[in-house]
C-alpha cells in the first residue's frame, strides 16, 4: 500500500526519526515519538506500526550492534529470551492484522498515552552494578516470560517497548544502565526483525518512507549508544516523554472526540 507524502512532511518525519533513535539508543521509548508522528501524517494505523517497525530495525539494528561490541550484551546469557521474544513478535503482528482500522485508531493512542506515563514515572538503572547474576532454572523461564510478553507488545503496538525491558530488566537481574540497555536494544532489533517481516508479508509496509527514516534512526542511535556507553545517563527523558504525552492526547482527541 503506498500513501504520497509532500516532501516537507517527509523532512520534518525523517528528523523525528534522528531525534527518536537517538533517545530509543539511551533509554528507549523512540517508537513514543515515530508512532505518532507516523498517524499524524495520515498514514493508516496498520501502515503505520509496519512503517515503524521498517524504521526500527535500522535503529535497533546499529545500537545492538554498538553495545555487543563493546561487550554489554551476552547473547549466550541470554538465550532463551532471544527465542522467547522472536516467538512473541510474530504472534503479535498477526493478531494486530485481525483488528480493523477503525478500532485500533482509536486503541493506539491510549496504548502510546499508557506507555509514556509508564516510561515518565518508571525508574532509570543506576551505573552500580556491571555483571550479570548466575544463571539458573528462575532465570531461564523469567527469561522465556518478560521475553515473550515484550515480544508480543512489541508485535501488536511496539512503543515504550525498550523502556518496558529496561525497567523490568533491572527489577529482574539486578543489573545497570549499560547492560540493561545492551540487552532492551538487542531485543528490540529481534521484535523488530521478526515483526518486519511478518507485516512485510502481510503487505502493512511503506518502504520509501521506512527506509528514509530508518537511515535517519540509524545515525540518531549511533550517536545515542556511544552517548549513553561514555556518559550512562538518562539525560532528555522527562521533556522527552512529557512531549509524547502531549502528541498522544492530541491522537486520542482526534480519534475519541467526533465518537
């Protein structure tokens, strides 16, 4: 399905990616902003989460890579959420094909608005602790768990996802910034992965655009991940979140007010 955008929307949705990708880098939450600018420009909801996730996969794509390099992240360690949440992704991209149009116009919204209150009030990883805990029989299927229920977000809806592993990460394992970081990116470029292709399939994807604002998020993670490694800091996320909320009270109006 293929939607014409003027060549200023295009610019202003491409920047929006660079800023999203490098905050997603840092603390996650980049889909809070791309997902909505997305349906602000008109595309249809279903186009939209599959546009997004085209975009994602480059940003996540760069940031895992940055962090595995610099050996923040244990793909052996982390096995079984790996698997967990590639299962949770496909599921959930084929149970958003189901709902139609109209309903999830007026669900997104409430679902981008519930994650960036979540996101604003959730607490950021302290830099304390460095290694991650012995693995044993709670952790793996703690680990099948958070994977495939972030999995499964991330497939039906997808922002705040990074936030979500960030947070429930640190509760769980006990670990810092860094590594919680390490391991939100990387997971979200398997979601991402999967979902892409999956909505691929389904024919939900405007690629020019996705593309476009994929090489955009690429550059804006790249900055983001080597910031957070040098500076392990939660540095614009209140203004960031904040601004999000106001985007998607905005959606929800559009959507809730005519009803």
């Amino acid at each position: 399905m293929e939607v014409l955008l003027d060549p200023t929307t295009l610019a202003l949705l491409c920047a929006v990616a660079f800023v999203a990708g490098f905050i997603d880098a840092i603390a996650g939450g980049g889909g809070l902003l791309t997902v909505p600018a997305l349906l602000t420009a008109g595309l249809p909801p279903h186009l939209v989460l599959g546009t997004n996730k085209l975009a994602a996969t480059f940003g996540s794509l760069t940031a895992s890579y940055t962090y595995y390099k610099k050996k923040l992240f244990d793909p052996h360690f982390w096995r079984h959420a790996l698997l967990a949440t590639a299962i949770g992704a496909c599921i959930g991209v084929l149970v958003v094909d189901q709902i139609s149009k109209s309903a999830l116009e007026k669900v997104l919204p409430i679902l981008i608005l519930l994650a960036a209150i979540y996101s604003l009030f959730a607490k950021v990883p302290h830099d304390d602790q460095q290694q991650l805990p012995l693995q044993n029989r709670q952790h793996i299927w703690t680990q099948r768990t958070q994977g495939f229920v972030l999995g499964f977000y991330d497939g039906i809806a997808g922002p705040g996802t990074g936030s979500f592993w960030m947070v429930s990460s640190m509760a769980l394992y006990k670990i810092n910034l860094l590594l919680t970081s390490g391991l939100a990116r990387t997971m979200n470029f398997i979601s991402n992965g999967v979902a892409l292709v999956t909505f691929g399939l389904l024919g939900h994807i405007h690629y020019q655009l996705g593309i476009a604002m994929g090489l955009c998020l690429m550059a804006g993670s790249y900055l983001g991940a080597h910031t957070a490694i040098r500076f392990g800091s939660k540095l614009i996320k209140p203004l960031f979140i904040l601004m999000v909320m106001a985007i998607a009270t905005r959606l929800l109006w559009q959507q809730w007010s005519h009803t």
